[in-house]
C-alpha cells in the first residue's frame, strides 16, 4: 500500500484502538498519546487519500488482517490494559 507513511501509522493505530476499546477517533488517539492536531492531521491526509480509487477498500482489508492477527495472538496472562508509554508502534 503506497500513502502517506506516518499518517497512515497515526490512522491505523486510532483506528486499532476504535476496534478494540470502541468510542470516538479523539478518544482513541488521546489513549494512545496522539495530540489533537496530530490527529487533525491525519484525518485531513488520509480522507483524501481514500478518495484514490482502491485505497478505501485497501485499507480497510489491510486494518482487518491486523485486527485478526493481534485477535489471534494468545493474549497476555494479565488482564490489566497497557498503559500508552509501554505501547509501541513501529515505522
């Protein structure tokens, strides 16, 4: 998939958390530490990057696989959430 690198990092990471936890794309970044204009940001850049035919539906299937992924991860012993400074998320 070929886009806007760290917007689609940002976007995905907002979108992940959405899956999981539910609620709003403002709450899902503030739980990840991504900042209002950050988010902003990211909203604006990949909207229009959508636009492009075949990146929507790109997206979304390559968001599923990673949400199905981590869903078949064997899940950590402990049922406390990470808290946003342990998290990372790659280049």
């Amino acid at each position: 998939m070929n886009g806007p690198a760290t917007q689609l990092r940002r976007d995905a990471a907002i979108r992940l958390v959405q899956m999981t936890c539910g609620g709003s794309r403002a709450a899902a970044a503030r739980y990840i530490g991504i900042t209002p204009g950050a988010l902003q940001s990211a909203t604006v850049t990949i909207r229009a990057w959508q636009k492009m035919p075949g990146n929507a539906d790109a997206y979304q299937d390559a968001l599923q696989r990673i949400a199905e992924i981590a869903t078949a991860t064997k899940a950590p012993s402990s049922t406390r959430r990470t808290a946003p400074d342990e998290m990372t998320v790659g280049p």
